[in-house]
C-alpha cells in the first residue's frame, strides 16, 4: 500500500492525500522516496498536501512531510487538513531550528 494517493489536476496542480500513518514504524521499510520522485516527474507547479486521512505522525514523518515538500519542486506547496500532533511537532521543530540558526 502506497503513502501516498495522488490526484493529477488540470495545469500542473497536484494534490497529495496522505493514506498511511506517517511513523518510523510505517517509513522504515517502505519506499517512500520513489513515491516522491514519481509526484516530481509530474512537474508540479501547485501541490496541495491533505492530512485529513493521516492517522498518526511522529518526527520521521514530519520529516517525510517537511521533505516532501522541498523535493518535488513546486512554486508554491500548501497543507490541508492537519492535525493537532502534527501542528505541535512542527512549532517544535520550526522553534528549534531558528532557535539553532539565530546562536550559530
């Protein structure tokens, strides 16, 4: 099973629904880079990222999510749907990374 449904829309519009639970339990032995590379062989400009049917996340799929975005190489990427974990796991990590950049 895929981690990924995706959904080609019209003018290079991709919207990505998130079927799997996003856990290092789920990522660890799965492929989910060639699904990446597959969504960025479409040459999106739009990308449009539904966590309505994520079940769980942790940080690797934060991660995955954050990675997610970067590599398919769209103009503009947005998520919908999220989740409170996901929400708090982001402010966390957002947090911590410009807390890290400002001290360097």
């Amino acid at each position: 099973m895929s981690f990924f449904e995706i959904i080609d829309n019209k003018d290079h519009t991709v919207t990505i629904n998130i079927k799997k639970p996003l856990t290092f339990k789920t990522i660890h032995n799965s492929e989910p880079l060639h699904e990446i590379s597959h969504i960025k062989s479409k040459n999106p400009r739009s990308v449009t990222i539904n966590c309505s049917s994520m079940a769980s996340i942790d940080s690797c799929g934060l991660s995955l999510i954050n990675l997610l975005k970067k590599a398919v190489g769209a103009k503009t990427t947005k998520l919908t749907e999220t989740t409170e974990k996901f929400d708090k796991l982001n402010a966390l990590y957002v947090s911590n990374h410009h807390h890290e950049n400002n001290h360097k």
